[in-house]
C-alpha cells in the first residue's frame, strides 16, 4: 500500500462513524442542515419533509442574495427551484423562469402570475422554456397578443403538434405569419401535416426549410426534385429520399454547393462519386475525402490533392490503406500528420514515426491514439509539451507508474487528463482529491474509480460546488450507499489486513 | 525584503440586476463579489519574486474595505500571502480612487516595504488610477500597465516592459522601491491549495482603522474625493437587431450585411 493509500485509509476509518449517519434520507438531511450552508441545503432538499425542509429553505433563503444566486444556478434542483417560487419576488421569478431546471409545474404557476401582472418578458420566457407544460403553451398559443412571446412559442421544440397547429391557425390572416411559420418549419417537433400545410402558402425560403425538415413528408420531396432552384437542390442534394437520376443531375450543377450535397450523400452512386473526386471545387473534393465508399484510384488522387484540407480528410478516414497513410504521415501539412496520427486504423508503425514529429500538435495526437502502446506512452511521458502529456494523461494505455507521475504536474490540463482516463485506478487518483483546482475536486466525485468514503471526505471542501456535489452525490447513491455500508465494514476490514 | 500587494474586492454583475433606490449603483444584492482579476496577477508576480529569492521576502496584501473583503484576503494566504492587511471605517464610503490611494499610502508609510504592486484597474470601477495615486503620495517612481518585470529582492533598480498601443512594449528602467501597476499576462496565477486554504482559514487578517493611519473621518468619504458619481444607469439599447428567418434567409442577410459594410 501507497503512502497516500495509507494516508487516505486512515481517513476513511475516521468518516466510518459519520458515514453510519448517511443511512437514511432523514440522517443526511440532519447532517446538512448541521453544516449550515445554503449550497448544501439546495443539494439534500428534495428528501427533506416537514420542519427539515423548512429549516433548509430557511438556510437557502436567509438572504435574498442567496435566493437570487439559487434561483439563476444551473445547477440548482427542481425541488429548490418550486421552493423560491414561493417566495414572492419578481427578480427570483425573472431567473426561475431562465432556469433550465424549473419544473413544468412551476412554471405554469410562474406563467398563472405573469398573466395577471401582464408580465410579458416573463410570458416570453416561459413560451421558449423547455420545460413548459403543453396546456400552458396551448394557452399563449391560443391567447397571448405579443407577437415576442409568440414567436418565441414556434421556436420551442416542446411545442407539440398541437400547440403549433394552434398558432398557425390562429395567426393565419396575421402579418405575424410569415414569421411564425418560417420557425415552425424550423421547429423539430412539426409534424407532416403542418409542414405540409405551411409549403403550399409559404415563399421559397420557408419551402426549403420544410424540405429539409426530417417530417417533410415524402410527397413533398418528389414534389420538389423537379425544381431548378439552387436553394433548393442544395437541400435535396444531400436527403437520403432523393433517387439515383436526380443525383446524377446535381451532380452536373454548376453550383457548387448542390454538388457538396451530392459528395456527402450516403446514397450517391459510386459511378458519381469518381466524377466528384477530381470536381473542380476543394469543397467538394473535401466531402468526397470523407466517404467511406472509396475505391483504390479515389483515394489515390485524393491522397495528392493540392488542398490540404482534403488530404486531411483523407488522413482521418479509416478506409486509406497502408501506402497512403504512409504518404501522408509525411506531408508537409502539420494537420494532415496529426490527422494519421488520429486515424481510428492508423498502424504502429506510422504511430512510432508520428511520436517523433517535430510538432507537438502532432506528437499530441498519437498520444490521445487508443492504438497507442504503452512503450509509445512512455517515451511521449518524457515529452515537455503540455498537449502532448494531456494525451498521455488521457490514453487508458498509459502505465499506471506514469499516471501517478502526472497526477503531480503543475498543468491542470494533464492533471484532469488522469482524472478522465478511465483506467487510472482510485490509488493512482486519490492525491487529485486535493487538487487545487475546485473543478477537478467535483470531478472527482463523479469519478467510478473513487470509493464512496473517498468522496464523502470531500463534504467540507472549501468550494460550495465541491461541497454541493458531494452531497448530490450522496442524495442520489443514498441507497446503494446504505446496501454498500453493510458489506462496507468487511471491505474496510480487508482493506485493513 | 517586502512587497507589498495592493488588492480590491470587486463586485461583478449578474446578467438581470437591478440599479440602486439613490440611483448611483447596483443594488447590492445583484453583485457578485471576487478578487479583482488584475491582483490576481499582482500578487502571482509577487510569490514568483519570493519563490525565486535566495533571502526572505515577506508578501504583504493590504485592501481598504469592509468585513466582507475579508473573503478575498484570505484567498490572498491561501496562494501564499505572508500577512493581510484590511483597513476600513464607515467614513471612508463613497471614497474616490485618490482618497484609497491615499489610505493605501499612510498603511505603506508604516510597513515600508521595498516594493508595491497593484493591479493595472479594477474591473468593476476600471479608473486605473489608485496605484499611481499611491505613487503620487509616496513620491515613488511609478510605472503603468507593467507586462513583464525584471527584479531581484535588494536591487535598486528594476527593469519593466510596458505594455502600449498597437502592441509596442516600452523597456523601463526604474528606481526601487517603486510602485509597478501590473498587466494582465503577465505571468499565470496559481490555484490555491486546499492545504492553504485551510491554513488561510485560521491565519489572522490585522484590521487597521483610520486613527491607526493617522488619518481621520475628514480626510476620507465621498466629501473628501475629488469625483462623485452623480448616477449609474443603463445606456438605451443601441442598433442590433436579431436577425430572423429560415436558416437560409439568416445567411443571406449576413452575406447582405457584411457586402454592404465593405461597399461591395
């Protein structure tokens, strides 16, 4: 056993007598309404009832500063946020209502009080919440008389069929159409009859977004393959639905937009995609550079392509054969080194030659490669270059001798490298549960390697988002902790011996 | 040896705030309080000098505030400040950049340190003028918005670049002790440890009145200061405009704009 492993033991014999305390929802309330901080409060207040929970919304609404900055936390849970609702003042209201948390309950209640106060920025906001119930968008789509709130309701995704025929109905003799219509072809959740609806009354830019909506019925797409707009071939260029002959056809488009359509479609036929591969226009030859139906002669004049940023794509496709990638591991283009390096079936050998690079953007690359062996790793390890022993911090490869070895580097990006690599285990983890940097401490709690009393010990750190997460942590593992204390005296007993 | 680091407690603003009952600030309620970031980088240069030095050298921080700059002090000996220094009376409300650098300059009269840093502006107030006002009552030399410095504990003179428009640097010798207003960049401000901030938690922080600096209610305060703020308000909203339509539409307008800026 470590010295730090020795260190953190004694620690977790010291919590086993609080840790006892968290075997019930009631204890880890009383636990937190000990510790008297708002922060901590907000984190256990959905398993409190009664006095607790008025002794928590107590502690989390003592100052009306407090209530503002729980209010506006993205972080902040559901539960917490009803419970300011409560409260009265129109500033907490205002963030409630930009909260991304905020329950659909609440805010419908939010909305009840915003339309007696005729509130309209906060009528605005509820129509663009996500979380917003459908009767109340139905309300504002049936009642509200601001074209803001309005426009705002055809943007949001949780408008459900429904909702959105009701505006579109309602506004059809508006000037307010137009606009309201052009979002709800945007809008994910129109459904095919409403596009449809929309098409045969609307201008062409609102057509085109319906034809490349994912509802857009099919009739519609036939419908529109005989167009010659340019707006609308680049649309169709690149949707599966259109067939082989309209393809051709785009293919011969002067404009090179529609033939990007074409080079990126997965359906275009393999007679067209040789014709794409030396177009005239990088842009297309960059779509083509990604295909995953390539023959032999694509890729080899792809591969001695004057625009770098095709060879780069090239690079990174994991059909370029051997003699290729070779070619360009050598390019004179940084980006298209690092983007073999990157390649998901770039071979050893190749990986060797890249570790030697000049650039450390390049070098960086194959130490992020999960192809990356360990005597590789190594070497990279000695690198000075922070990029560079990010990507060995990262690479689950790397020997736990040499994560224990970044876990002390003075770069917070290696050290967080360790934190996220999956492999790294709790004794090579456990210094990083003192690291400076208060976002590596939270990571840390979410981290699978960690044992539970590893995290528990974090409950009083000095940063309410540390303290804040360990007790998120502890509310929603709260039973499986319990299970996990039974048989934990045994695992702490082995631990011991 | 002893530098010593001039540090303010800043107030940074929510998106939604709300502007005082007197019209002359922010309602307190909507700010968020935080070290200022410039002395942030001030006192980094200062560890990075005590770290360096073969002799002892003392780091000092010193700001003129209420019980709540405490926080930000603290956060000052958890990165390694030997000592912290807050000076306050309710008369000194209201007080200008010229009178804190006055309070500032009585508390350096009694430490007397070898070396003074403060940050080139506060972000919340951005007058820039409270470390050259220390200057001015010290009859120190000054140099603004320093970029890199080149000093060693005893020397008597310092080597600085200035940072200027159009990103020239200016190479300044100056005499010690000296007052150097520091750039942001100029160095990269450590996290402080857990381990510091626990021993931050316990240090004491030496609270310094107004009589201690034999100063008096008089000198300070709003009265005193050559500036008042006479209102704080939010400007009308300019000329953008959200740009709607399909996706299509937003690119051709942009397209529209961007030819219409260059005359095409």
């Amino acid at each position: 056993m470590s010295a730090s492993s020795m260190k953190y033991g004694k620690k977790l014999q010291s919590s086993l007598s609080e840790m006892k305390m968290q075997d019930s929802a009631d204890a880890l309330v009383k636990l937190a309404i000990k510790a008297g901080d708002p922060y901590v409060a907000a984190a256990v207040h959905e398993l409190a009832t009664g006095a607790s929970k008025r002794q928590l919304e107590a502690q989390m609404m003592e100052t009306r500063r407090t209530a503002l900055s729980l209010a506006r936390w993205e972080h902040t849970p559901a539960s917490v946020l009803a419970a300011l609702s409560g409260i009265g003042d129109d500033a907490v209201d205002l963030r409630l209502d930009k909260n991304p948390n905020t329950a659909a309950g609440v805010l419908s209640n939010l909305y009840v009080d915003a339309s007696n106060k005729r509130n309209l920025d906060l009528t605005k906001l509820i129509a663009q919440h996500r979380n917003s119930e459908a009767a109340v968008l139905k309300t504002i789509a049936l009642y509200a008389e601001d074209a803001d709130s309005l426009l705002a309701l055809s943007k949001n995704p949780s408008a459900n069929a429904e909702v959105l025929a009701c505006l579109s109905t309602r506004l059809a003799e508006d000037e307010l159409s137009v606009a309201v219509n052009k979002n709800i072809a945007q809008n994910i959740s129109a459904p095919a009859d409403l596009l449809e609806r929309i098409y045969r009354q609307s201008d062409l830019h609102t057509q085109v977004a319906i034809i490349g909506h994912v509802n857009c019925p099919d009739a519609l797409i036939t419908e529109a393959m005989a167009s010659e707009d340019l707006l609308v071939m680049r649309t169709l260029a690149r949707d599966r639905r259109v067939n082989a002959d309209v393809l051709r056809r785009y293919a011969g488009s002067e404009d090179a937009g529609v033939r990007c359509g074409v080079a990126g479609n997965e359906t275009t036929p393999l007679s067209l995609i040789g014709v794409l591969a030396g177009d005239s226009s990088e842009l297309v030859r960059r779509e083509i550079a990604s295909r995953q139906d390539l023959l032999p002669e694509h890729i080899a004049a792809l591969a001695t392509d004057a625009d770098a940023w095709v060879r780069q794509r090239l690079a990174r496709n994991a059909i370029a054969p051997l003699d290729v990638l070779k070619v360009l591991a050598a390019d004179a283009s940084t980006d298209v080194r690092r983007a073999v390096a990157r390649n998901t079936q770039c071979p050893l050998e190749l990986l060797e030659l890249l570790a030697a690079d000049g650039t450390a953007w390049v070098r960086a690359a194959v130490a992020y490669q999960h192809h990356s062996p360990a005597e590789l790793l190594l070497a990279l390890a000695e690198d000075e270059d922070v990029d560079v022993l990010s990507g060995v911090a990262n690479n689950p490869n790397t020997p736990q001798q040499i994560l224990e070895k970044l876990v002390a580097s003075n770069e917070a990006d290696v050290r967080r490298g360790v934190i996220l690599n999956k492999a790294a285990t709790r004794n090579t983890l456990l210094p990083l549960l003192e690291d400076p940097y208060y976002l590596h401490r939270i990571l840390m709690v979410a981290n699978p390697s960690m044992h539970e009393l590893d995290k528990w010990n974090l409950r009083e750190d000095p940063d309410y988002q540390v303290r804040f997460s360990v007790y998120r942590w502890a509310v929603k593992n709260i039973a499986p902790i319990n299970a996990r204390y039974i048989v934990g005296n045994e695992v702490i007993r082995r631990r011991r011996v | 040896m002893k530098i010593l680091v001039a540090v303010k407690q800043v107030a940074a603003l929510e998106e939604d705030f709300e502007i005082r009952a007197d019209g002359k600030d922010v309602d307190e309620d909507f700010m968020l309080y935080d070290l200022n970031e410039w002395d942030d980088y001030s006192l980094e240069e200062a560890m990075k000098i005590k770290e360096s030095s073969d002799t002892e050298v003392e780091v000092v921080v010193v700001s003129v505030g209420p019980d709540r700059v405490d926080e930000s002090l603290r956060k000052c000996l958890a990165k390694g400040a030997d000592r912290a220094i807050r000076v306050w009376d309710d008369s000194a409300e209201g007080s200008d950049a010229v009178v804190i650098g006055r309070i500032l300059a009585e508390t350096i009269k009694k430490e007397a340190p070898d070396m003074v840093f403060a940050g080139v502006q506060s972000s919340d107030q951005a007058y820039a003028s409270t470390g050259i006002s220390v200057a001015s009552y010290l009859n120190w030399p000054h140099a603004a918005v320093v970029a890199d410095l080149q000093y060693k504990p005893g020397d008597n003179k310092a080597v600085v670049r200035r940072e200027l428009e159009g990103g020239l640097l200016q190479e300044v010798e100056i005499n010690c002790p000296a007052v150097l207003t520091i750039q942001l960049g100029i160095n990269k401000p450590r996290y402080a440890s857990l381990r510091g901030i626990k021993q931050a938690a316990t240090k004491p922080i030496e609270e310094v009145s107004l009589s201690d600096l034999s100063l008096s209610a008089d000198d300070v305060g709003a009265a005193k200061s050559m500036s008042r703020v006479r209102r704080m308000y939010v400007p009308e909203k300019g000329r953008a405009t959200m740009i709607e339509g399909t996706l299509a539409e937003q690119a051709a307008k942009i397209i529209q704009i961007i030819n219409e800026f260059k005359g095409a």
